[in-house]
C-alpha cells in the first residue's frame, strides 16, 4: 500500500513537471530574430512623427498634466487601474538610463510586435501590442527613429501593484495563447484602398478597440462585439459602441466623423469628453487622408 502511494505521488510529480515544462514550451516568450529588423534601411523620421500621433503615444507615455511640448517628454508615469491591478507606464524617452536610450531596434520591435521585453520577458497587455502586432515594420522603424529625437527624462516609473495570480508573467504565455494574432478584427468583403488604411489605422496603429470593445473574464477581447462599447476601464461611466448600429454615432456620415476627429465637435455642436479628449487631439496630427480613411472604416464594420 505505501508503495503504490509512493508510485501514485510520483508519477503525479512527474505529470506536474512533464505539463509545467509543456506549458513553457507552448508559451515562452517569441520574438523575432534580430535579422527580422535588419535591411528596413534608413528610417523615415517624418513618417515617424505621424505613426507617433495615430499610435496615441503621448496619451499614456507623457508626464501627467502636460501640456503643450511637455506632452513630448515621455517621462511615464501615469497610473492606469483595471480589474487586475494598477499599471504603471514606463518612460519611454532616449535616456539611456531610465528610458529606450540603449534599446536596439530589434528590441524596441519585439515590444510593439511581439509583446516581448528587452529581457525577453512577457510584457502585460496593458501596452496594446496586441493591436500594434499589425504595425509594419517599416512604420516600427520610423517610430523608433523618431521617438530618438524626442527629449530624455530621468524619471523612473513605480512597479506594476498586480495581485497574485496577476504578478506571475509566466502567466501572459497562456493569454497570448489565446487571444494573441496579428489577423484582421474583422474582414471586409471589397474593401477598397481607402478602408484599408482605416482598417490599419483603427485595429493596429489606434488600437481604437482596446477601450471601445468588451472583454470577458481573462481580459480578451469579445471577437463578435468589435468596438460595441465596452465599461470605462477605470471605473467611471461607460466607452461608447462607434459601430454603425450605435445609438450615439451610428447616423453619423463620414464627413461627420471626420469633422468630429479633426476638431472635436459632434454634428450637433456638442464636444468630445473624458479620455477621448487625447485621443482625437493626437488624431487631429494626421494627414487629413488617413483621418478620412478611419472614417470610412468605421462606417464599413459590421454593425452590432
């Protein structure tokens, strides 16, 4: 009898180890080789300065409370609450010290496509990669390139205060498993170039879905409820549904959305509030044509 449960706690350690070492094969950290981010050639520094505005980069990275040139110091800083835990954004300015300053392009890459750290650690999804997995790597470079041309900060953020199980990067392995891809969030039939490039803007570089669609339980996105509202993050009120079956905005024209994008009034004059506020002030940044292009993205996805 003692032998067999001896044999019994045994194997039960070794199904445990064979799994655990399962488990990390399926989910370590992937990414890219370093020769995936040689030969992109010189970087296109105003190009940069545009995929900066739409990816919505001061928005998080800028100091609290700046304003004006200040908001392109991206001392980090800010504290970002959710049902997991209080994030803390880094700095991300060329200080070599407290910032990317000795960050190489392959690293820099890896965090924006991959979700994966200079370390090679997992990176928690409150860092949209997994809408900014769809950047080119073009646009990756011009970023980087730019993004070294901005003021350095010695700042230095908190550490995330994640509660156990949240604190367990290993963890993030199994959530790409199952909600990490670089696929379309939808995929429209016949799209033209213009939707396209809304498409690009929106799903990757605007990461719009990251506050505008639901989430269940582990924080993954509902696939069938693209940006059809979805409760405030932080607590407060509610991210309205910008599909074309809303109640707020789904009469909406094109030109309309393209009005209220590049100015921040509505088409009955009233203004944009909250968070969105940043986020139409760093759109308003982009070439009228992209602005557009968003637009018709919009009024192109499926209705919910």
């Amino acid at each position: 009898m003692v032998r067999r449960f001896i044999r019994f706690v045994l194997c039960l350690i070794g199904v445990v180890l064979i799994g655990g070492a399962v488990f990390y094969f399926v989910t370590a950290p992937d990414p890219f080789p370093d020769s995936h981010w040689a030969n992109l050639g010189a970087p296109d520094v105003a190009n940069g300065e545009k995929v900066f505005w739409a990816g919505g980069c001061v928005s998080c990275h800028a100091t609290p409370g700046a304003q004006g040139d200040a908001k392109l110091t991206l001392a980090g800083g800010l504290a970002l609450t959710s049902p997991f835990g209080t994030f803390h954004v880094p700095n991300i300015s060329p200080d070599e010290q407290a910032g990317i300053g000795r960050w190489t392009l392959a690293q820099f890459g890896n965090a924006i496509k991959r979700g994966v750290g200079p370390n090679g650690q997992h990176l928690y999804p409150s860092f949209p990669y997994g809408s900014y997995t769809r950047m080119s790597d073009k646009d990756v470079n011009d970023l980087f390139a730019y993004l070294k041309t901005l003021p350095k900060s010695s700042n230095v953020a908190p550490p995330h205060e994640l509660p156990f199980p949240f604190n367990i990067r290993l963890a993030l392995g199994g959530w790409k498993l199952l909600y990490f891809n670089d696929q379309p969030r939808v995929v429209l039939a016949n799209a033209d170039d213009k939707v396209k490039r809304g498409q690009y803007l929106v799903e990757g570089l605007g990461h719009c879905g990251e506050c505008h669609t639901p989430r269940d339980f582990l924080g993954g996105f509902l696939r069938d409820q693209w940006l059809a509202g979805a409760p405030n993050p932080e607590g407060k009120g509610r991210i309205p549904d910008i599909t074309p079956g809303s109640k707020s905005v789904g009469s909406w024209s094109e030109a309309d959305i393209t009005n209220y994008l590049q100015t921040g009034f509505t088409p009955d004059f009233d203004s944009a509030g909250g968070q969105m506020v940043d986020v139409q002030q760093n759109i308003a940044h982009l070439p009228q044509s992209d602005i557009e292009a968003i637009s018709a993205y919009l009024k192109a996805v499926p209705s919910k």
